[in-house]
C-alpha cells in the first residue's frame, strides 16, 4: 500500500526518486519501530509539504488499495452463477 503514497507524492509534484527513497526508508523506520507508517511519513516535512496527514492515511487504506477488486469479483459471480447446477 505504501506504493499509493509514492506515486500520490509524484503526481504531486515531487521528484519520483525522491518518493521512492522517502517512502522505502518510512517503511524500513516504521518496522524497525514498530510504528504506523502514516506515523512516520507524517513525520517527514517533504512528504508533508506534497501530502497531509489525512491524505497519507487515505491513501495507505486497504479499501482504497483493493481498488476494483470488489466489482470484479461480483462480475465473475454473475456470469458464473448460471453454471452451478
């Protein structure tokens, strides 16, 4: 989920590289701490100057990540369905 934040950073305005590193080394602090990565990455001035604090949390929800996924699967389900005996 941490890849959502780094590409939001990016479209923002930040340098891609600069994303990267920020958010690759937020997830290596936030494991060794055992803190939330939206912990750290708010920490972080440049990641706030480009993203809040709410962005930040938004965009590392699971219900977010999945995207599309629900949908896709309810599909499958309605073409399939007529094939169950």
């Amino acid at each position: 989920m941490a890849e959502s934040v780094m590409i939001e950073l990016t479209r923002r305005g930040m340098n891609r590289q600069d994303s990267h590193e920020r958010v690759r080394l937020a997830s290596m602090q936030a494991l060794a701490e055992g803190r939330p990565l939206a912990d750290v990455l708010s920490a972080d001035p440049e990641v706030i100057r480009y993203c809040s604090r709410a962005d930040i949390v938004a965009l590392l929800s699971p219900d977010a990540y999945i995207g599309t996924a629900v949908r896709q699967v309810e599909r499958v389900i309605e073409k399939l369905s007529p094939l169950i005996v």
